[in-house]
C-alpha cells in the first residue's frame, strides 16, 4: 500500500448533550503539510468503473483520493500549483472524472478544470477563466456558473464542459447593476439560476435566454447573507441563507441559517425559519454546506452544528477533535456523509 | 409565513416574470 494512506480513527469524544446523530467511519490523513482549504466527494472513473473519491484541497496541492474496501483511502493522483494558491473546490454535478477549482489570494483570479485518468494519459489543468473573479457554481447539466469583472463590467457567464473537460460553450448573463456574492441552482425550476448580491438583493436569471428576470430586496438584518440552498413550491421561492455577519446577542439566540419565503411576482420576503444555536451554546457562521433538508455549519466557537432543516432543530453538535477545531464542512456529494477538516488536514468522514 | 403578507402568487412565477422581462 502506498505511503500516504489514512487510518481508521477512534470515534472522537462527544458530550452527553451532543451525541448528534454523526457516526465517524473514516478518517483521511493528509500529509501535504500546507495548510488544508477545502474538500470535496466526486465520482471519478477510475479502471472503467465509476469510483466514489475524494478531493482535498491544500494552499498549492490538489489530491485525489479513492475509497479502498476497508473505508481507507489511497492518494492516486495530486495537482500542484505554483503561483497562485487554491481558494476551493468547485465541484461540477453530472461531471465524472472532473473536478473545478478556484485560485486566487483574497478574491478568486483563476477558475481550472482538474482530469486525471487511471491510465495516466489525461492528466492536465484546464484554465477556464481569469481575471477579477467573485463567484462561481458548478451547475447541473456540466455547467459552471461565474461572475468577474468590476461594478461597471460586470460579466455573468455559464460555461458547458465538453467531455474532455474543455468549454463547449458559453453564455452570458445579463448583469445586475451590483456585485454578485454567490449563486444557487434552484429546484423544481431546472432553467432558473439565483445570485445574491452585495446590496443585499436577490436576483433570478432565466439560462435559457439569459434574462435578469427580477431583483428582489430581502430584509437588512442581516448583512451579506449568503444562499445555500433555493427552491420553487406553489408559486413561492424559499431560500436557505447563512448570515456570517449575525451577531450572537440576538433576542431569538444565535441565528446560524435562515429560511425564507419570497413572492416573485411582488418581491415580498417573509422569514419562515430561524436556525439557532441550542440554549447555552455560543458561535457564529463561519463557513457550511447545505444538502437536501440537511444544513451543516463550522461555528466560530470551533464546533460543527447539523440541523434538519424541515424539522428546524439542531441535531448535531460536534466538538472539536483532538483540541483541534473545525475549518471546514462539506456534505458529500455521493452519499450522505459529511466531511470534516481540520487546519493540521485531517478529514474525518461521518455518516449522519 | 401568512401568504397574505406576500401579495397574490402566480404558480407560473418563472413563465411570467420571464416574458415580461427584456430580451
């Protein structure tokens, strides 16, 4: 077995309160010793079969690893990087054997494609896009989803991937008058994009024609919200925001997700959901992922927090391992498990 | 949430939003 290898870790510590509904079954060692920024589970074809992996991502390294029988995972392939560090994993749905990623300092400069086949023939970096990056999304139908430039030029453009990882196409979007923050795909409505922008707005794009359809002000509580999650049901829009910038003296407690409900036809929000801390428990978002009903966030205070968004409460807390705190969470994006990093690049995968 | 507090609600939202808006 090669070197780099991982190891199957003793469940880690959890609190009589906090037993959570989070079984660890993995842990993955990273050894590249920089500094570990984000991780990702794609399905990569590897010998012919498609391949439950994992991608981690360092400062200046990429790796790509495959599940081994035994919930042990072995290296197969790295990217290296040399002048501009990675900001994160971009994963791209309905792509095998592809996987995006961001590089820039601060702000995002470049976007790449990262192949590797088994056979060792396909093994290159693919520079999608560069300049003055804000955002970007892998959508389904191998689209990715970006904005650049500044408040003046702004461009909104979805790139199609041909199969060998190059564009296929492009389109552009027609911009809002703002900065764009993020973006989510919405379901129930496979042609409607959404961006939230700096102003605190809402905007949906059609990707078919490329139409701005509408910019819809949400409530200014909460600065630069963040969207995780959107979707159309009877004639509403609901929207999973994350507010970075919520402080944790709030009367309702510490709101870590929100739910809302918005009219398009009117532009009028409600709040449905507040998504706070258990009584006691202190922090404020500082990064997480949502996946179906399922929202996970690493909270300043170091610990992750899960909730089940159609419940509304709080099913996992989970303390820091080994003294370690938590950096960064991502759901999986071939099972339902939930992957844990920590700064010294240790990946523990739970099963929730 | 009250519906009533978000004014009428059209099931067609995506289709009507995107006639009326420019090409």
């Amino acid at each position: 077995r090669p070197l780099e290898q991982t190891e199957i870790a003793d469940l880690p510590a959890c609190d009589s309160l906090s037993p959570g509904n989070l079984q660890l079954v993995s842990k993955l060692k990273n050894p590249s010793g920089s500094c570990p920024v984000d991780v990702s589970a794609v399905w990569w074809e590897i010998a012919g079969l498609k391949t439950p992996c994992i991608i981690t991502a360092c400062e200046y390294v990429v790796s790509l690893w495959k599940a081994l029988d035994t919930w042990q995972w072995e290296k197969i392939n790295s990217w290296h990087f040399t002048e501009v560090p990675v900001l994160q994993i971009v994963p791209v749905p309905d792509v095998s054997s592809l996987v995006c990623v961001a590089l820039g300092n601060l702000e995002i400069r470049e976007i790449r494609a990262l192949l590797y086949s088994s056979d060792g023939a396909h093994e290159k970096q693919v520079l999608l896009g560069s300049g003055n990056i804000k955002a970007v999304l892998g959508l389904t139908k191998r689209r990715l989803v970006s904005s650049s430039g500044t408040l003046c030029d702004q461009q909104v453009e979805v790139m199609t991937f041909a199969e060998d990882g190059g564009s296929k196409g492009r389109q552009l979007l027609m911009p809002p008058e703002e900065t764009i923050l993020t973006f989510a795909e919405v379901q129930g409505l496979q042609e409607a994009l959404l961006g939230t922008t700096i102003m605190n707005n809402i905007v949906i794009w059609n990707l078919n024609s490329g139409q701005l359809l509408t910019k819809m002000h949400i409530d200014d509580s909460y600065q630069a919200s963040v969207c995780h999650k959107a979707y159309s049901d009877m004639g509403l829009l609901f929207v999973v925001l994350s507010h970075p910038c919520a402080k944790e003296s709030e009367p309702l407690g510490s709101p870590v997700f929100q739910l809302i409900a918005i009219n398009p036809m009117t532009s009028l929000s409600a709040g449905v959901m507040l998504y706070c801390l258990p009584q006691g428990q202190a922090g404020r978002f500082l990064e997480g992922d949502v996946k179906e009903n399922l929202a996970a966030a690493v909270l300043t205070s170091g610990k992750i927090a899960v909730w089940d968004l159609l419940l509304g409460h709080c099913m996992a807390l989970l303390p820091p391992v080994s003294d370690q705190s938590w950096s960064f969470v991502k759901w999986s994006g071939t099972d339902s498990h939930l992957l844990a990093g920590q700064k010294d690049g240790n990946i523990f995968v739970y099963r929730y | 949430c009250n519906e009533a507090d978000l004014g009428p609600i059209s099931l067609n939202w995506f289709k009507e939003l995107s006639s009326e808006a420019q090409p």
